[in-house]
C-alpha cells in the first residue's frame, strides 16, 4: 500500500518528473525482477501470457514451462467459476 502512494505521487508531480524515474530504477525495477511471467484471466478462462525476459536469473522461466502452464490453464473447467446473473 505504501508503494502505490509513493508511485502515485511521484507520478502526479509534474515539477519533479526525475524523482519517479529514480524511485522506478531505485525501489521497483529489482520487485519486477522477480516476476517470472504474467498469465492474464477473461471472465475465469485463460487469455494468454507472457514470460518476463528481464527476470533475475533464478526467477527465468522457459518457453515449455510457460507452454506447459498454459496447457494446463486453457484446459481448466472454467464453469464452476463463471459469473451468472441467476442467482442474484
């Protein structure tokens, strides 16, 4: 929570636009590092991902690992989950 605040200031302050780039560079490009890929959901059903190519070398993950959890994620039964409007 106290990240977003400080982004959302930083972002906001059209007199200081070096301060953002330096708390990017300086607080969260490492936090990015760390994220492996991203998997993106529509409605509880898979949409696509992408792998994170800048990640650390111990968070890198390959083309068959991402293949395979899209494998896995596009064959999920995603029905159970869906949201209707019966119940309400």
């Amino acid at each position: 929570m106290l990240v977003r605040k400080v982004v959302e200031k930083k972002a906001a302050d059209p007199a200081h636009p070096m301060e953002f780039d330096d708390f990017m560079k300086r607080e969260l490009w490492d936090r990015f590092k760390r994220v492996s890929g991203v998997v993106v959901f529509a409605e509880c059903r898979f949409a696509f991902s992408r792998i994170n190519y800048h990640a650390h070398p111990a968070n890198l993950i390959s083309h068959s690992t991402m293949g395979a959890i899209e494998e896995i994620l596009s064959g999920a039964d995603w029905k159970p989950f869906a949201v209707t409007t019966a119940a309400w």
